[in-house]
C-alpha cells in the first residue's frame, strides 16, 4: 500500500472511532435519564427497579398525608386501590395536592420500601388526572374485579 492508501485508510479509522464514542456516549446519556412509570401494585410486586429513578402514579391515600417537625418534609400513600405505597417527599407541594386526588412521583424506592420522591405533581382540575395514574388505576380495578368473579365463581361451585 502507499503511503497517502495508509493515511486515507488511518483517518477512516480515527474518524470511525470517534464516531462510535459519541453515540456510545449519546446512548449513555439517554439510557441514564430515561425514567419509566410504574403503578403502586407494580412496585408492591417488586417490578420496579431498586436504586433508580423512576415514575409512580395514583391517588394519594385518604388520611395518609402527615407532615413532619421540620415544616418541609411530607409523608403520604399513593395508591391504585389494590396497593398502597408510603411516599416521603421534601420541599413544596404542588397547590393542587390533596388526599383522594391524582398524583404522580418521581424517585427512588430507599431499603425500607419507601419511596422517596425528588419531585411530585398533582392533577390540573376537578375532572383531570394524569393518563399514568389513571391506566394505573383502571389496571388495578380490572385485576380486583377478576380476582372478586374467581372467588365468587370457586364459592359456588357444588362440592362434590
């Protein structure tokens, strides 16, 4: 090969290279802030990822709301009426944040199954809830009304 064939050849694979770490960078970057929603139930079984962030959504559980002694921190349930998961968050709550109304967070679940928000946000009007929240509820009706019919159907089964 001659030598302008060999630097040609060089920087194709320089370029290539350099090419191939930034979309491996680009790709990183993506991957680290994609954040996925889970429904209470799915966090109840275990499904969502421990020691990443991620998105939970329902109601917030009637009478669960407490605030603690130093004036910023909250704790709460968020529930899709089939599992209630108990929330910490610190800082400010969006004005529309009330017990028995939608809300979705974002955060991490913590050792002791509590799932601590970095950020929360409530429904925008009397007849909105987040599509999350709402998937996540409906979801949640559907499996107790299945598990309710598969009890009543095996309660009245003749006995043999």
């Amino acid at each position: 090969m001659s030598g302008s064939a060999t630097k040609r050849l060089a920087l194709i694979g320089g370029a290539v290279a350099v090419v191939g770490v930034g979309v491996y960078l680009m790709l990183s970057a993506f991957n680290d802030n994609l954040v996925f929603f889970y429904s209470p139930m799915q966090v109840a079984a275990k499904e969502a990822p421990q020691g990443r962030t991620f998105r939970m959504g329902g109601m917030v559980e009637e009478g669960s709301v407490k605030r603690l002694a130093d004036g910023v921190t909250v704790q709460f349930g968020i529930t899709d009426t089939a599992a209630v998961i108990p929330t910490q968050y610190k800082g400010i709550l969006p004005d529309l944040f009330k017990e028995g109304k939608g809300v979705v967070a974002q955060g991490k679940l913590n050792s002791e199954g509590i799932f601590v928000a970095s950020e929360v946000l409530a429904k925008h009007d009397e007849n909105y809830m987040p599509p999350e929240a709402q998937d996540a509820v409906d979801k949640a009706h559907a499996a107790m009304k299945t598990l309710d019919e598969k009890g009543s159907r095996e309660a009245n089964k003749p006995k043999s």
